[in-house]
C-alpha cells in the first residue's frame, strides 16, 4: 500500500556541556519510538511506512537546518518532534523552514520530573501556534498503550492526507442520475485534501472491454461458477453466462484504465448509460473494492457506485487510515425505529469481504449470491450481489460540503448479527437481492438525519473515528461527531479562537 515517510526528530538544549551529558539518552528515544511507530503501523499487506529518524540531535541553528534539509531530501512528509529534555524552542523555525513548514507535526513528549521534556514541547509548539500553524500533542511515557495508540492514529491520519494529496480520483463518466452531491468539487478538494480527479467516459471502459483476454475472463467465470454453485442464479434472461462475463470484462477493463491513466481511485457512473447498454456494474465494483480475486490476493482499489466523489474520497480515507482495509458504499436505505437499526443497502460496491470478514474467498462467498439484476432499472442485465454483512465493530463517515467549504460527518457503530427470519424480514421491505448491512450507531435518528450530507454512506470495520478527526483537524476541515463521541469531544485551539 502506497504510503510517505515519517521523520521523527528531537530539539535540545543548545549549551554544549548540556548535551553532551543527554545526546545519548535522546538517541535512544527517537531509536525506541522509530521501533514501535514501525511494529505498530504494518498494513494489511505487510508494508510499513517508511521511517527516516534525524541523523543527529538538533543543539543549534546550523544543526536545525541541516536535520531539515536531509529530511526534505528523504521525502518526509510529516514529522513527529519528539522532547525528551527541555530545548531552546527557536530552534523549530529553521528546522521547519528547512524541512517544509506546511507539514503535518505532530509534538510528542513524556510526562515525568526527571525529564522535562512536556516543558520544552509546550514552549515550542506554543511558538508554532502562536503563527497559526496547526499541531497536535501527545503528552506520556513510551511505555504506555494510550501514548502508543494516540501516536499511531496520528500517523495513520497524517499519512491517508499526505498520500492522498499526490493522488489522482477517475471519475468514469460523472455523476450519476444528477446526483450533484456525488460531484466532484475541485477547488474544495484541491485546497483541502491536494487530490485531483479526471473524468473520461465510460465509453474508454466499453471499447477497453473489447481487448480484455477472453481467457482471462474465462477463468473469473469459473472461479465464480466454483465459489458459488447454485447460489449463481442464472435465468437465461438477466443473468446468463455472457452478461456474467460483461461483468468481469468490465472489472479487468477497469484495472487496466486505471493503471493506463495513473487513477489511484475511481468511481463509476453505470446508470444509465452502463446499465441499459453495456451491464450492471456490481461484480465489477465489488472485485474492485476486494482484497482478492481469482489470481489471489491483491490490494483493494476503492471504487464508488455511481461516480460518487465525495464518497470516493472517504472510501480512500477509510482505507488508509485503517491500514488497507476493504471499504463499504452502502445506501442510506431504511431506519426501522422500533428496533433502532438502519437497513443500508444498494445495488453496488459491498466488496464481498465483508460478508464474513475474510481474506479468504472461499469462506466470504459461502454467504453471498448472485441474483439476476432487476430488469425495470437494468436493462443490460447482469448480477445483483447479495449477502448480508458480518457482525464487527464499524466506523462509518461520509465527507460533505456546506457553502463550498468541506466537513465530515463521522460515526462509530457495528453491523449486527441477526436471526435469519428477522434479517429476511427487514431485507424483504427494501431490496432483498441486494447487499445489507444492518447497523447501529452511535447516534440519534434525528441527529443522523439533521447532519449527513448525502443519501450515500461508507464504512470499514474497526473502531477509526480518532484517526479520522486527526484527519480533517490536520487538514483544516471540520470534523462533526455523532452521539457520545461528539459530546465528549475536545475542540482544538484554532476552532476555540477562530469560532
């Protein structure tokens, strides 16, 4: 998974028989904390985020500005400035200035009377938000798991933003049906969040499709046929071996326009010009979105139904702040108030993953699927996934705009496990051949329904929601919380004068 590297560099004090007598003990903190930002921060495919510890301690004007120098050299794009002793805050400025002042800092420090080093980080850091830059704090001893666990979910924040900046989102027709929620907004989104999109139609994906190996797709239509048995409802009509094949050829088209355009995400249009022409674009959205298809195991590429930015855009989010987790795209479907739970639900991207939370194929499509696609929508016909989540732990967001300037909405919940006549039931009032995750969040109906941006909602297993506020703090938008993580949230400093 693609990620940028880390720099981790420590100030001191700049009278020579001062550090002389700590350079060591220093040394040893930076090489300590480098060891457990790389054991706790492995993804899902085993990669780690490069880390880059400065080559010496920083003791004066001179030694700032070289330590800064190498780093911008190595590509660092966010720094954690660790103290350990008391230092002589200027110190930060030719540093920084050096290094590259826009980016990410994250000050992190002990909290014990033999080393002051939470002295040294409030003098310095005040002096960076005293001139307007953003920074986050981290006050504790190494040795502690909410120390370790707060510095991590920094780092995954500060890494989703600072890859994300030098990305590029293929928006494969525009947005959907009018959707204007799922527009891409460029200048928002190029000020924010430094990501870029480029539309082309989908007619690049119909002709791509053309080309694919037609052996290539033979072995996707066995590898489903094997993995799904009878639960692959062929109909002669909707869904037939052919459009099952349209299906896959679009999916490997997909993969090969994105790799030709250098698209590190994508969203796909399919209504109406897919949809009624060519074939229903679930199976394709859904390989994409899945850690694995029928060569093995492979890096999930979000996809959002419907060409939906903005969606899109947190799908990435999601992904990176969770270590390369396949993300959801679920409708806002149906609130059922006697039992508080939502019904989400649609006609696209659940990546089969979450069917059962494996990355083994073989285990996901025991439960799933494939229905014949709805003739009165999809007249191209094609398969309708269906499956009902896995129970787990889940953190849903969604990014919106309020007069052009962004926001996430941000949530914790779970996906339920519930008895099968009752799932049957709560299935049979929306769209039973499709995919539903039952969830619960933390959060009211009213509330959900006074602050979300969209009819669209994603999700990725696991609890995130720190990350995620870190996330929109360092890059300058407004998180807003849901339930009791909103109420018991901190404001930073900037929302306290600025609001």
């Amino acid at each position: 998974m693609r990620s940028t590297p880390v720099g981790l560099v420590m100030l001191n004090d700049e009278r020579e028989h001062v550090y002389q007598e700590n350079n060591e003990k220093n040394r040893e903190v930076l090489e300590d904390w480098a060891e457990i930002i790389e054991s706790r921060t492995e993804n899902q495919d085993g990669t780690t985020p490069e880390i880059i510890t400065a080559s010496e301690i920083i003791t004066g004007t001179r030694s700032a500005q070289k330590v800064g120098e190498e780093l911008s050299r190595q590509n660092v794009k966010q720094v954690v400035m660790c103290y350990n002793v008391w230092n002589f805050p200027f110190l930060v400025w030719p540093f920084l200035n050096s290094l590259g002042k826009d980016i990410p800092v994250l000050s992190l420090s002990n909290n014990n009377g033999e080393y002051p080093g939470n002295v040294g980080l409030l003098a310095t850091d005040g002096a960076l938000r005293q001139a307007g830059k953003r920074t986050h704090r981290v006050i504790g001893e190494m040795e502690d798991e909410e120390t370790q666990q707060k510095v991590v979910d920094w780092l995954r924040a500060s890494e989703a933003l600072t890859t994300m900046q030098n990305e590029v989102l293929g928006i494969y027709g525009g947005h959907s049906m009018g959707m204007e929620t799922g527009y891409f907004h460029l200048t928002p989104t190029l000020k924010y969040f430094g990501t870029t999109g480029r539309q082309v139609d989908q007619l690049w994906l119909s002709e791509r499709m053309k080309e694919v190996d037609s052996n290539e797709v033979d072995r996707g239509l066995e590898w489903f046929e094997k993995l799904l048995g009878d639960r692959l409802r062929y109909d002669g009509n909707m869904l037939t071996p052919e459009n099952l094949k349209d299906q896959i050829r679009l999916y490997l088209a997909m993969e090969e326009v994105n790799q030709d355009k250098g698209f590190d995400f994508c969203g796909l249009k399919g209504q109406r010009d897919l949809t009624e022409n060519i074939c229903l674009g679930d199976v394709a959205e859904m390989m994409m979105n899945d850690p694995y298809d029928w060569r093995g195991e492979k890096e999930p590429t979000v996809c959002a139904t419907e060409a939906d930015a903005y969606s899109a855009m947190t799908m990435q989010m999601l992904k990176y702040v969770s270590g390369g987790l396949p993300t959801l795209f679920m409708d806002v479907r149906l609130y059922h108030p006697e039992k508080d739970i939502w019904d989400w639900c649609n006609s696209g991207n659940h990546s089969s993953y979450y069917s059962k939370m494996s990355t083994d194929p073989e285990k996901n499509f025991e439960k799933i699927t494939f229905h014949p696609a709805m003739e009165f929508y999809f007249k191209a016909g094609g398969a309708s996934v269906e499956f009902n989540a896995a129970p787990g732990e889940m953190t849903f967001a969604r990014l919106g705009l309020w007069d052009e300037e962004p926001y996430m909405v941000i949530m914790s919940g779970e996906s339920l496990d519930l008895p099968e006549e009752e799932r049957q039931a709560l299935n049979g009032q929306t769209d039973p051949t499709w995919p539903h995750v039952h969830a619960r969040i933390d959060g009211s109906f009213d509330e959900f329904n006074d602050l979300f941006p969209s009819n669209h909602v994603l999700g990725v297993e696991g609890d995130h929601v720190q990350k995620l506020v870190y996330l929109c703090e360092i890059s300058g938008i407004n998180p807003v919380l849901l339930g009791s993580e909103g109420e018991k949230k901190q404001e930073p400093i900037w929302e306290k004068v600025d609001g």
